[in-house]
C-alpha cells in the first residue's frame, strides 16, 4: 500500500527536522505550514485551526496513495512499522500511535488516558495517526472542531471500520509544562470532543463516557493538584461548548487565557 504523509505545522519551527525524518522513513509528504518556507512540499495556509490545515492539505493528497499519515511537526517518529502492520487486512481504518512525554502533567495524565483506550478509544491522538484515504475523504470537509483527531477517530467509528491504539508505536514530544497550563490544554480539548461528538455518532459506550464525563470528573481531585486542574479544564471546556462555543481555534476566553494550537 503506498504511504504519504499530511504534517500540520502552525510556524517554521521543527519543520527542517521533521522534513529530513520523512526523507530518512522514505515517505513522501507535503507539510502544511503557518509561515512561508522556499521548499514545494512545504503548503503555506494562514493559520486558523488544525481543522482547516486538514480541509486545505486534502487537495494536496496524490490520487494514487493508499494511505495517508497525519502528523504533528514538533514530533519524533519511532517504530512506524508496528502500526503500518495493521493495514495488511480491509478491517482496519485508522491507527493512532502512543505518546511519549518525558516530563509535565501530561506524563501522568497519559498514564490515565492510556489505560482508558486500551479499552474503548474514547479519543485520538493527532500527534501521529495513520487512515484509510477512502476513509479520510469521505469526512471532507471537516467542520471547525479543536479536536480535529477525535473528530476524524468519531467519524471513522461511526462507519463502521475497526480502530487501533497502536502502543508500539509512539511519537515523543514536549507539552504543557506546568498544571496551570494542562488546565487551559484541557479546556481546549474538551471543548473540542464535545464538538467532535455534536458532528458524529460513535458507539454507545463512547457516548456515555462523555455524558458523565463532567458529573465524574471530580474524582479527579484524589490526583491532587494536577487533578485539580485536569477537572477545572474538562469543565470549563464543557461549558464552553454548552455556550455555544463552535469554533475551530482557541481563542481568548473571557478570563483573558489564551493557548495556541
């Protein structure tokens, strides 16, 4: 099957590395970039949302790949053959791989979240997935949504086709360094799910993890002070989408906190 790689990019950092790691794997790529870089398989598209990199890359994506791998460029690749290995059957439509942070509240935060998909994949990790471009096309275009992965892993559930949380392959990277800022993490990507499940229908069970997810959410306090702000992000979030919240980029809140996609 024939591989190619989609890399959404906010800025020009990160991405001479991860162009010399594609060419490294063999893969061929286009990167889809917030800043203008002299390379044509680098896309200039304005910032305004992973979702809208997505939408802008697909007319990119060559008519003659099977396969296509979305990737963040602040990642490092490693084992990527452990998840192609699950394509060799029709059933499989998406892969998303494990992430490796070394240090920070999402090192324990995926602890938690790892042990969850293991079992039902109640969300995906954009930092490296792999689709079916039949798959991928058929959610074109996808609607504003700051859980882009999710969104995509809901849609692909929802026709049907089998999902893998692939651990034995992983990307590494850095991410939130302290509780205060897992919080405003949080609160994106919650609000980001609740939209994600607004647009598609997946299984029952997923459905219901996030209905009770915001009454549940306080027993994350046993956790102490990361817990504290992990419930503090998943609620703030919900009532952004409660109030309406339909954007597909982070914007300044009314408390004035703002995070970058």
């Amino acid at each position: 099957m024939t591989l190619f790689a989609m890399v959404l990019a906010r800025d020009k950092n990160h991405v001479e590395d991860k162009i010399k790691e594609l060419e490294d794997f063999h893969i061929p790529f286009i990167i889809v970039c917030g800043e203008h870089i002299d390379d044509p398989r680098v896309i200039f598209r304005e910032p305004r949302g992973k979702f809208d990199a997505i939408n802008y890359g697909a007319q990119f994506l060559p008519p003659e790949s099977d396969l296509i791998l979305m990737n963040d460029v602040d990642t490092e690749i490693y084992n990527l053959n452990s998840a192609l290995q699950y394509f060799k059957g029709k059933e499989v439509g998406l892969i998303f791989a494990r992430v490796d942070v070394d240090t920070g509240p999402q090192k324990s935060f995926y602890k938690l979240l790892d042990y969850i998909r293991r079992r039902v994949p109640i969300a995906a990790s954009g930092e490296l997935m792999i689709i079916r471009k039949e798959l991928l096309q058929g959610i074109f275009p996808m609607k504003p949504c700051k859980a882009e992965d999710s969104y995509i892993l809901f849609k692909i559930l929802e026709s049907g086709s089998k999902v893998v949380f692939c651990e034995e392959t992983y990307v590494k990277t850095d991410r939130t360094k302290t509780a205060e800022d897992e919080e405003k993490y949080k609160r994106r990507t919650v609000g980001g799910l609740y939209q994600a499940l607004s647009y598609s229908n997946p299984p029952l069970i997923i459905r219901t993890f996030y209905l009770l997810l915001p009454l549940a959410s306080p027993l994350l306090l046993i956790l102490g002070k990361n817990g504290y702000y992990w419930m503090k992000g998943i609620l703030h979030g919900f009532v952004d989408y409660l109030r309406g919240d339909q954007t597909g980029h982070w914007k300044p809140t009314i408390e004035g906190t703002q995070v970058l996609e």
